[in-house]
C-alpha cells in the first residue's frame, strides 16, 4: 500500500515535470516578439533579395480566415519609385531611404464572399506582423505604414502602381538594415486583463 502511494506520488511528480517542460516562457520567437519596435531609419546597406523572399514566406505563413490566404505582395526595390512614393505618401516617407518596401495587399478575388470579405484585412494583418517579425529577428528594420482603410491613400496608391481593381493595398512596409538596436515599448497594462469576467 505505502509503496503503491509513493509510485503515485512519483508519478504525479514526473507528469508534472514533463507538462510544465513542454510550456517554455523563455523562447527566441519570444524575445523577438517583445523586442520588435517600429524602424524608420535604416543603413545604406541593401537588403538582398534571399532575405526579401524570406520575409515574404514568413508573411506567407500566417494563419487566414478558412484559409483563404487572400493575399499578394509588391516587393518595390525601383529607387525611382520609392522616392515618388515617399513624397507622395508622407506618412511612409522614410521609404527613400529603405533599401525596399513591401505592400501587402487584400485581393478581393480570393477573399470570402458576403460579410465575411472583410477577413482579408485580418489575414493581411497577420501576415504584415509575420513580416515585421521576420524582419527584426532577421537584423532588419521595418515599420508598418497605414495605407488602408484610408480611401485617398488607397486610391493613390492604387494608382501610382497601377494595381487591378481586386487589389488592395493594405499598407507599406520600408525595409532597410537596422543601424542601431532601438528599445522597444514596454506596453504590458495589467489593467488590459479581464479573467472570466468584466
Ligand atoms: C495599422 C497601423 C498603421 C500604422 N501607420 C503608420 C504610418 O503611417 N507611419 C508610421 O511611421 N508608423 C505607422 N505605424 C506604426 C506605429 O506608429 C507603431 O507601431 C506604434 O507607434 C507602436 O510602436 P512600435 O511598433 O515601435 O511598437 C502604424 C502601425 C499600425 C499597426
């Protein structure tokens, strides 16, 4: 009988041991999570195209509403064109001086149909956050530039690329080499926190 207790008690011990090990609160994907902060000055060195594809699969692999992946990408490396966009767009203009840009686009054509086609926004979010990620445990530099839900901005821009009506831009990324480390927000409000009830 006691020895029948204390297998249990042992057994007890090592689920527990092998649970709790499993779950780690300290992770790479983790510190760059908590350590991303919005970049908008960059080096002068470029950023090569292998690591541009990288960021792009790493969008790529966001979660999306049915899996619908209603998403496509305008890689911008044309030195021309980022300064027209930099002037044209204040609020993205440290894009002339990004080695590139990525825009990350809703296309309405693979998007769900009804209510539900507004998904697209949520999709290409997490795969714009996938590519800021990306970019910061890769030594790059990103911000998320807002150009949807904004209509000026999305008809100007629309037109400046001259996308397909289906296409919609959603926002810009500049992208260039980190000069510097930069310290993140630290934005934790225990105040955000509802457990079970309101
Ligand atoms: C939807 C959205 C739109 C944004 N638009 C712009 C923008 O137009 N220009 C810009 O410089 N930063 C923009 N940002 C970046 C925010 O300013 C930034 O994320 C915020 O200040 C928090 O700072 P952090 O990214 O360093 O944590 C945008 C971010 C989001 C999520």
């Amino acid at each position: 009988m006691r020895f029948r207790n204390i297998f249990t008690i042992l057994c007890c011990i090592f689920v527990g041991f092998t649970a709790s090990a499993q779950v780690k609160l300290e992770t790479p994907a983790l510190e760059t999570i908590y350590n991303r902060t919005s970049i908008r000055s960059y080096s002068s060195e470029k950023v090569e195209k292998d690591a541009i594809l990288t960021l792009l699969r790493a969008g790529m692999s966001a979660p999306s509403a049915v899996n619908k992946q209603p998403w496509a990408f305008m890689v911008i490396d044309d030195r021309d064109l980022m300064e027209k966009i930099g002037n044209e767009f204040k609020n993205a203009g440290m894009i002339k001086k990004a080695s590139c840009a990525i825009i990350v686009c809703g296309d309405l054509k693979l998007a769900l149909e009804g209510v539900a086609q507004e998904f697209w926004v949520q999709d290409c979010s997490a795969a714009t956050e996938n590519i800021l990620l990306a970019a910061h445990s890769m030594g790059l530099g990103a911000v998320w530039c807002g150009v949807y839900p904004n209509p000026e901005r999305v008809e100007a821009l629309k037109a400046l690329l001259s996308l397909p009506e289906h296409i919609v831009p959603l926002n810009i990324i500049p992208i260039g080499v980190r000069e510097k480390e930069q310290e993140p927000k630290d934005k934790w409000k225990e105040d955000r926190i509802h457990w079970n009830k309101w």
